[in-house]
C-alpha cells in the first residue's frame, strides 16, 4: 500500500482562513529576479561530497546518490536543508527562510528560481516549522532518481519507534562546527507537543534545519514523517510532524491554489519514491 493512502480526508484537517489561504498563493512576479543585493536569497544546491567534515551529531556519513532530492542552501538565517517533494516543491524549516524569500536550487547543470513560504501561522506558534518552495520550472533529478514523497499517516511513527533524521549540518556544538557533509543517523520517537514530535539518540545540529525525518517500513520504502526544526546539540531533537492538521493543511492550500504536485498528496506516479 503507498504512502498516499494513509491521507485522512482533507475535510479532517485543519482548514486555512481565506485570507491565510491568499497568502499562499504564488505570481510570475515571485519569480522574477531580486531587485539589488536581497540579502534574504536563497542558494539550493548539493554541496561538495568532501566538504567539510560531518553533520548530524551521533550519525553516519549518507550516501548522496541514495538521498539526491536533498539539498543544502545558506540565506540570511544561515545554512539549512532542503527537500525536493515534487517536481516543482521543496520543503524546508520556516526559520530557515524569511517569507516568501526568493532564491534558486541548482541541480543537474540547472539554475532554476524558486520563491519560499512560510507557514501563515509561524511563527506566532513555533512547532509550525515548515516552509514550502515553489520552481518557476520542473526541477529534475539525476537520470532514474525520485522525489521524496511526504507521509500525512496520523500517529506514524509510534511512540518507541525509530525513524532517520538527515541533514548537511554540524555533528558537534557551536555554530562554528564543521558542517557540509550529508549524514544520517536513528532516532527513537519518545512524546508528541502540539505539532511537535520528540526524539532522542541522534540529534539534529546547526545547518541540519529543514531537513527530512523519515519513516520505513521496511528496506524499500520511506516517507517523510517530519521536518527538523531544533534540538539541544546533544542527544533530543524536536520535529514538525507533516500529519499535524494544521500542517498537512498548509502542505494541501499551497498545493491546490499553486497548482503544484506534492508526492504522497496528489502525485503518486513514478517519480515519487515509495
């Protein structure tokens, strides 16, 4: 069974005033270029593979041909992760990104313009740490990879079950950290706060913002179940789960006004990884 049959009828969730909804929709004029030196743009792109040193602290070096719908990018709130969740959609950390920030994500020898919102209720409550990206253009992957596909499964994963956290962020203390490199590592789900999900063992660190947590049920398939919001640097880290209402909802609004297909929402092809 794929992922997307998990999604509760959207009458369920949460739904968006009309003027939120407004807000979420996006014009040709968001992807015209910054007038000036925008010291809020944003720059997506896979760093180099020798960089740096490692990121998430307590991981392991990630593959990034396994995982080539992740990016990392710097702005004017300084270095996050990304995810590309359709083919015209990138997820990130709404503290990574000022509203509707505009940028690029270079991939496959492509620059392509891509212009970032925010949450509508972020950051008044902070566990609505999300922000989604809209391309002016399809942004492909290498030949035969996919997009990473979002799982809105209410209570996935159980309280004492696993699930991978990703990132290109630091693996010890300090803003100064080494960072640059995609590591992975496995975190143990322990409490639920609001939109929040809790884990402890490995912890995200400072650039691993925005990153993807997935959930597997088994060696085949995975789906992001959160995004990774703070931590202590040490061992816990707090995510914003992607079937809190308020957040699938936000994840639906700017889908359907901006007509863009998000894996695991309203785009179950081929291109979408199970």
């Amino acid at each position: 069974m794929k992922w997307h049959a998990y999604l509760l009828l959207s009458a369920l969730f949460f739904s968006s005033g009309a003027s939120e909804a407004a807000n979420l929709l996006l014009s040709a004029e968001d992807f015209s270029p910054p007038a000036g030196n925008d010291p809020n743009y944003v720059e997506m792109t896979v760093p180099d593979e020798g960089a740096a040193a490692p990121s998430i602290i307590g991981g392991v070096p990630a593959n990034p041909k396994e995982w080539p719908a992740t990016f990392g990018f710097t702005s004017a709130k300084g270095a996050c992760t990304s995810t590309v969740i359709g083919t015209r959609v990138v997820m990130t950390a709404a503290h990574c990104v000022a509203d509707r920030a505009k940028g690029r994500i270079t991939v496959e020898g492509q620059s392509i313009q891509i212009t970032c919102l925010r949450h509508p209720e972020y950051p008044l409550y902070n566990d609505l740490d999300v922000a989604l990206c809209g391309s002016s253009q399809d942004i492909v992957l290498p030949p035969g990879k996919q997009y990473e596909t979002i799982s809105f499964a209410p209570l996935v994963p159980k309280i004492g079950e696993d699930l991978t956290l990703l990132g290109f962020g630091c693996r010890a203390s300090g803003k100064n950290a080494p960072s640059g490199v995609l590591y992975l590592g496995i975190a143990k789900a322990v409490k639920r706060i609001g939109a929040y999900l809790e884990t402890v063992g490995a912890a995200v660190c400072f650039g691993d913002s925005g990153g993807a947590a997935y959930y597997s049920k088994n060696s085949d398939q995975r789906a992001i179940i959160a995004v990774n919001s703070l931590g202590d640097i040490s061992t816990t880290s707090s995510l914003t789960q992607t079937a809190n209402p308020q957040v699938a909802a936000f994840f639906m609004d700017f889908s359907d006004l901006n007509n863009l297909a998000i894996c695991g929402y309203n785009d179950d092809s081929d291109r979408c990884h199970i």
